[in-house]
C-alpha cells in the first residue's frame, strides 16, 4: 500500500480469446470490468451485479463463471474466452448460428452469458438429452424476454448435430 492506504495496483496477464493481454489493476477490480473498460471487450453484459442473471458469463479454463463476481487478479495466467471468442473472424460458431436460427436472442441483452453457459453445456456429457436438462443446466441465465423454449432449441439442435 502507499502512503494514503490506497491499494497499488497489480499486474496480471490472461490469455483472453487466444490473445494474451496484460493489465495493470487495482486488487478489487472485477473480471467484468476488466474486459468491459480496460479491453473493450463490450459482448460481456452488466446485468445484476450479483451473480443472480448469468448476463457476464464467460468461460475461465472452460467453465462457465460469473465474471462480475470473479476478481480480476485471482485470475492472472487464466484462458478466458469471451462471446467475441465464439466466432471465426465473420463465421459465427454454430451455438450462435443456431441462436439465430431459432430467435432464441430476442432483445440481445442476456444472448452473450447464454451463449457462454451453452459453449459449456454443448462440452459437458453429464448433461441429460431432455429439454427439461438443458433447461436446469443452463438455469442460472435469465432472459427478461422469457424465450428459453428458444434457447433450448437451439442448443439441441447443436447437441444433435456433433
């Protein structure tokens, strides 16, 4: 700490998208701010602030995590992928292609942690094949628009077609 008590700040370095970065941040920074104000990175939404709606979900050595709840440093050496990781240049990933295909977006503000939680679920065979699976599985991600039958279409229809 310097003179005034305040807390210095800390280097950390992730590798965010396949790209390492390095940011010097104070100890209470969250990933969330982290990506959205000193890298841009804007795909990741501001929703409840506490971990409650799944809107900054991203995914941290592949499990998906609440990154307003992650603090930044805790996180140094970490890969991180974000929703502008999905893509390949203007090809989307198929999960978003499918969220396309079946308007499981609606207004757009939770599409980024849905897709995030979905990369995750669309990685994971312990989830059941039912709807009714994929729906508890991706439960921690609300969407105020209510188009979950949507959601859930089209990551089925991904799960079907790998």
């Amino acid at each position: 700490m310097d003179s005034n008590n305040a807390p210095t700040d800390t280097t950390v370095s992730f590798r965010i998208n396949g790209k390492m970065q390095q940011l010097d941040l104070p100890p209470n920074v969250v990933l969330l701010d982290a990506l959205r104000n000193r890298l841009g990175l804007t795909g990741t939404k501001k929703g409840c602030d506490h971990g409650q709606c799944g809107a900054c979900t991203v995914l941290i050595n592949g499990e998906a995590v609440n990154s307003c709840l992650a603090l930044a440093v805790v996180h140094d050496g970490d890969d991180i992928t974000t929703v502008e990781g999905l893509a390949d240049g203007d090809t989307l990933a198929p999960l978003q292609a499918a969220f396309l295909e079946h308007d499981a977006y609606q207004c757009g503000y939770c599409t980024p942690g849905q897709l995030m939680s979905a990369t995750e679920l669309l990685g994971n065979d312990s989830v059941g094949t039912s709807d009714a699976d994929v729906a508890e599985a991706m439960s921690g991600n609300i969407c105020r628009c209510g188009a979950y039958k949507n959601i859930v279409s089209a990551i089925q229809q991904v799960r079907q077609g790998r």
